[in-house]
C-alpha cells in the first residue's frame, strides 16, 4: 500500500534486501568479511579432502579442523577460522555447529599450543634510515620514501595510507595534518585527523619527503599514493594497493641486508610505537598518534620500547 501522494506501490522486497545489506555492514567491516570468506573456503576444502560436510558441518568436524590446524598454525589463526564457520552457518540459517561441548575442547586446544602471536618486527629508526637509501630511484624511489616515513612518523594501518587522498592533507606551520576517513577504529568514518611533525634531520623528515612526492606526483585530485612504473618513472592515477605497502618495505628491507620475513607494513606502525615508547613519550601522547581505543592494546607495542625506561634495581646492584 503506496502512501498518500505516491504512485505506485512499495517494492518491499527490495527494501528488505538493503536492510539485509546495512546489518551486514554494521556487524562487520569489508575487511572480516572478506577474512570469513577466505577462512570459509579453506575450510571447504579440508572437509573435500576429509570426505566430510561442510554445511551444515558436524560439532566433530569443526573440532577436527581446528585440532588439524593446530599442527601448523597459531592460536589466532585457528580463532579466525572458527569465526568464519560459525559466520558462514549464521549466513545460511544454520545452528553454529560450535556447540558448548566444541568451546571446551578449542580451550583446551588453545592451552596446549599457546595464545602467543608471532607478530612482525617493529621497525627501528636505524633501519627505518637504511631501508630509505634503498627505496629505490628516480620517481619511484621518491614515492617509496614517502610511503615509508609517512606510515612511520603517522603510524598509520596499510589501507589508511592508501585511502589517503591528495584533499586530505593539509600544510601547517608546524607540519601537516592528515585526515584518516575511516578506520579500524572508525567504522562510521566520524574521521580522525593525525598531526605530523617535521623532523629534526632533513634526510628522515616526514613533511620534507612528502614535500618531494607532491611535486613529482602533480596537484591533480585523487589518491596520494598511485603507481609509478619503476622502469619509466611514469606516474599512474590508480590508488596504491594497501599489500604494496608492504611490497616496498620488504624490497628496500631485503637491498639493506635486513631479514624482510620478519618485516611487513605493520612494522611501520609498530615501529612508530615503539620509537616513541624509547624517546619518554607518554602512552597518552601514543594512543594519539596510534589512535588505540585500549591501554592494553598500545601496551603490545610500546612493551618493548619502555623495557629500559625504568631500572626498579637502581641503586640496589
């Protein structure tokens, strides 16, 4: 039945199917969809080689899995894929086959291998300054510079640095200010603005590398960070990739003689967090630049940074 002063009727179906769509985005970013579905997939495949059924699967086949994958794989991994199973039955209208009975046996699986992450390696100032003389040359190497001390100095995530827009940078007399649209931590883009400071040396200063990229990179609107074809320097206007963030750090890393396996764009981040824990910063002055929700969440990165900061001994050995 069509309201007064419209024509024709009201296509619930269609409405109902942009509902379905609006709670799916608001229960989960793009990003753990797009986990789910790869950790859905793995699990398929498993239970082809098992000879088992996937959906609706088994409380046993579930715990099989994740015993499987225990062999091979950490804690959080497992975990992940338990989510998918339970997201991908929800999805179908069907009871999550991850009984009570299924939650204490993955507890018990949990004690036996550990919780522990192998989380990549923080990068350090020094290394931040020899993967930066091997970034690469000409335009290409420009980008990368700037790619690598504007994702130290703002400790932004690999998708907020290639989000960044050119209308999202702003000069100041003190440096710039970058607006992250939305984020891990702002899924209901309320945005949130990051002031980077210059640096004290020119060669490792933020705003200088930045300053060098925009005048090879153009004023032309778009994304900050586009291709650049390395053996021609010719610049593309397709937005970078977040995974080649990583790309250039594990490049630059491996020309310097670092280990790049334990290196990846998060290293950056971490790095930042870690620089700033050795240097007095305070966690709050941290959290601001990390954008962290959780003391508890900086302190995984700050820990290794603050290890010296306070001798509890002095004065006693």
């Amino acid at each position: 039945m069509a309201f007064e002063g419209e024509e024709g009727g009201i296509d619930l179906g269609a409405i109902r199917k942009e509902r379905e769509e609006l709670q799916v985005q608001r229960t989960l970013s793009p990003g753990t969809i797009q986990a789910y579905a790869a950790g859905w997939r793995k699990f398929c495949k498993w239970c082809h080689k098992a000879k088992l059924d996937p959906l609706p699967a088994s409380p046993e086949t579930v715990i099989l899995y994740a015993i499987d994958m225990g062999h091979a794989h950490k804690w959080a991994y497992i975990d992940l894929h338990m989510n998918a199973i339970r997201w991908r039955h929800a999805e179908e209208n069907f009871p999550s086959p991850i009984t009570p009975e299924v939650r204490e046996d993955l507890a018990n699986l949990r004690r036996k291998i550990g919780a522990a992450q192998n989380a990549k390696q923080a990068l350090s100032p020094d290394d931040l300054r020899k993967v930066l003389s091997t970034a690469g040359k000409g335009v290409y190497g420009v980008r990368n510079r700037c790619v690598l001390l504007l994702g130290f100095a703002s400790a932004c995530r690999r998708s907020e640095l290639s989000a960044l827009q050119l209308s999202d940078v702003t000069t100041t007399a003190e440096g710039v200010v970058l607006l992250i649209r939305k984020s891990k931590t702002d899924q209901l883009s309320f945005g949130q603005e990051i002031g980077i400071h210059r640096g004290e040396n020119p060669s490792t200063c933020p705003i200088n590398a930045l300053a060098a990229w925009l005048k090879e990179r153009g004023d032309w609107p778009g994304p900050l960070f586009c291709y650049v074809k390395r053996e021609t320097n010719a610049i593309k206007r397709r937005r970078l990739h977040p995974q080649v963030v990583s790309q250039i750090l594990k490049a630059a890393a491996a020309a310097a003689g670092l280990d790049a396996t334990k290196l990846a764009a998060h290293s950056l981040r971490a790095g930042c967090a870690t620089a700033a824990a050795a240097a007095g910063a305070k966690e709050l002055a941290i959290m601001g630049r990390t954008r962290h929700k959780s003391m508890a969440m900086l302190k995984r990165y700050v820990r290794h940074g603050s290890l010296f900061a306070v001798d509890p001994l002095r004065g006693v050995l």
